[in-house]
C-alpha cells in the first residue's frame, strides 16, 4: 500500500518536472525570438 502511494507521488513529482522543464523551453524560446 505505502509503496504504492510513493510510486503516484514519484510519478506525479516526475511528470510536474518534465512539465516545467517544457514551460522553461517555451519561456526560453520566447524571449529570445
């Protein structure tokens, strides 16, 4: 049961990351255009 709870809360923290990291890109490309 714990263990997969820790497996959401990984998921969910991993896709946030990968969702910022795309959000920074973006920000990135914008200001330099």
């Amino acid at each position: 049961m714990f263990e997969n709870v820790d497996i959401q809360f990984t998921c969910s923290e991993y896709l946030f990351k990968i969702k910022w990291e795309d959000e920074k890109k973006y920000i990135i490309n914008k200001i330099n255009k």
